[in-house]
C-alpha cells in the first residue's frame, strides 16, 4: 500500500510541479487505482466505497501538500532580482490556476475555497496585492471557469470576485473628485519643478531626480509644501545625489484614474458584465456610480478582510491601509454557505 504513505516529506524544490502532475495522473487513472485499492481492501466490508475514499483522502493529501508548496506573497515594486524565479508574476498566477483547475476537476472544492481565501489574505498592501497578484489573476481565473464550464457566480468565487471588486472599487478607484481637489500642480514652473508636476499628475509612484545640491534643495523646499502629495528623500550615493520623490497612499490613490479604470473595466470584461450585475446584486448601482467617478464605493458590512499572519512575504508591510488591518473574522470566502458547488 506504498501509495498511501504520509507524502508530506517531499522536499523536493519542484514539489508542486510533481503533486500537481500526480494528482492530474490519480485522477485519470482513478478507474485502475481504485481497482487495485479495492483489491486491497478486499477484507472489508464495502470495499468499494471504502477504497473511494482512501483515494480520495489521497487526492487531498497530494492537493494540500501542492497548495503548501505555492509560496502566496506579494512582491512591491521594490522587491525583484533576488527572488527565485518560481515567484516571479505570470509564473506565480500560472501555479495558482494549476492548483484551482485540478481542485475543480476532482471536486475538492473546500481546498479551492481555502486557497482562494489565503490568496486573498495574503499580507501586504492592497496596491501591490492587486498589482502582483488579483489583477493578474482574475482573467486567467474566469478562462479557467469558462473553459471547465463552471458558473463563476458559483461558491467561492463568487465571494472571491466580490471582494475583488468591492476593495478595488472602494480603496483603489477613488472618485474623479478626489483626483481633481488633490492632484495639483507644486511647482514654481521652472524645467525640474516640471518634471515633478509631471510626475506627481502620472501613475507612477516614485520618482528619481539626479541634480545637483541648489537644484535639490529647490525641489525639496517646494515639495515640503505638498506634504499630503509627496515625501522625499536624499540617497547619497553616486554624483550627484540622488532625490527620491514619493506619492503618498493618497497621491497614488487620487492620481492616474484613466489608468484605474482600465484595470477594473479589464476585470469586468473578464468576468463579464452579466456576471458582474450577478456577483454584485443589489450593489450593482453603486458599482456603476463608482465606475462614472461619481460617488466613491463603499464596502458591504459583511466584507471584511483577515489577515493570515503565517505568511509573511520578504516584501510585505501591510502598515498604512485600512484595507489591511487584521480582524478575527472567518473565512469570508464562501464562509456564507456550504458547501453548495458539490450539492
Ligand atoms: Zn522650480
């Protein structure tokens, strides 16, 4: 019964590419495993369901070893070439689509809702959570639906997607008026307080000047009136110095909503927008309001967000957002219901 040995041991560095190929394997050839099991089982009484169940037990086990094997962090924009590739974006989402897929084809629906709820509860900034792994993820993860023929407005991603859309809606977005009273021009007009204003209307979030001490200093003493806008710091290495211009939460926020729109109309055309009115229900006008930059989205009170404290990234700091304070709240992906996919 050498197939039934505990697996957790395996330290392989490709552990999740072998679990996953297994599992994938298992299931396709369950009708001669089970078989064999059965045959195993023989001094049972039900040896068939009890073989079914040993195999099952067994597709779970390969299942969570795979999911333990899926590092979940976020990478800011800070963190790159020192990270082994197998975290790197596209790989990272590909891994995380394997995982769902093969929960979906041998119905281990609960591992799918628990993986899904520590993906969202991954620590780290909501900006870089959304950057590195849900904006990513979310069309890759409705292709797979379509392509398995499951309703993504079916437990848990249904609770998956509406959180998505509800934090990006209320913490990202923001309204065109908050871009209008915030973002405004800090500079006296001269060439390097152009580049600044330039900079603080665009969608990046730092900027580097390299100039000289006087052309610093100048920069410095007109950003240190914007403080709601910008911080700033001198690196002193290289020469000239450099000045490290920063957009606070709120500049990164206010600035750029072309480009906040694009990434949430990209997520609607994933999901499509049927599903969106379905995921959304009674909060659809909102989310249409909040679209046309009109009234900012408010989160439902049963949206809440946990924080798992287990999974610290390298990266993560998880401080400034209110999106990212911790709560003992349950699992709200699919916390609301049983277990109604497999029913
Ligand atoms: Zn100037």
């Amino acid at each position: 019964m050498c197939l039934f040995r505990p697996i957790e041991k395996i330290v392989y560095e490709n552990a999740f590419l072998f679990l996953t190929a297994l599992v994938r394997d298992l299931h396709q050839e369950q009708a001669v495993v089970l078989e064999k099991t059965v045959a195993q089982c023989a001094r049972n009484n039900d040896s068939k369901s009890e073989a079914a169940r040993m195999f099952r037990e067994l597709i779970r086990n390969c299942l969570d070893c795979a999911g333990k094997q899926l590092n979940v962090v976020v990478s800011g924009p800070r963190t790159t070439s020192w990270y082994p590739s197998y975290y790197r974006g596209e790989q990272r989402v590909d891994r995380m689509v394997v995982f769902i897929e093969l929960c979906l084809l041998t119905r281990q629906m609960d591992i799918c809702r628990a993986f899904l709820d520590r993906i969202w509860n991954v620590s780290g900034e909501l900006v870089n959570k959304f950057d590195t792994i849900y904006t990513p993820l979310v069309p890759e993860l409705c292709k797979l639906l379509q392509k398995t023929n499951t309703d993504i407005c079916a437990p848990p991603f249904i609770d998956f997607f509406r959180l998505v859309i509800s934090y990006y809606l209320c913490h990202l977005l923001g309204t065109k008026e908050q871009l209008v009273q915030l973002i405004r021009k800090i500079g006296c007009g001269c060439g390097d307080c152009q580049e600044l204003d330039r900079f603080i209307a665009g969608k990046e979030s730092q900027h580097t000047f390299r100039l000289v001490q006087k052309r610093r200093s100048h920069l410095e003493n007109q950003m240190n009136q914007a403080r709601d806008l910008v911080t700033h710091e001198t690196m002193r290495s290289g020469s000239p110095h450099s000045l490290v211009a920063t957009k606070t939460p709120a500049a990164v926020t206010a600035s750029a909503w072309d480009c906040r729109i694009q990434v949430i109309n990209g997520m609607f055309s994933a999901i499509g927008a049927k599903n969106v009115e379905k995921i959304m229900g009674n909060r659809f006008v909102d989310v249409c309001k909040a679209v046309k930059g009109e009234v900012a989205f408010r989160l439902d009170r049963p949206v809440v967000q946990r924080q798992q404290q287990n999974v610290p990234g390298p990266s993560s700091t998880s401080t400034t957002s209110t999106a990212n304070r911790t709560s003992n709240t349950p699992s709200v992906i699919g916390g609301k219901r049983k277990h109604d996919f497999e029913a």
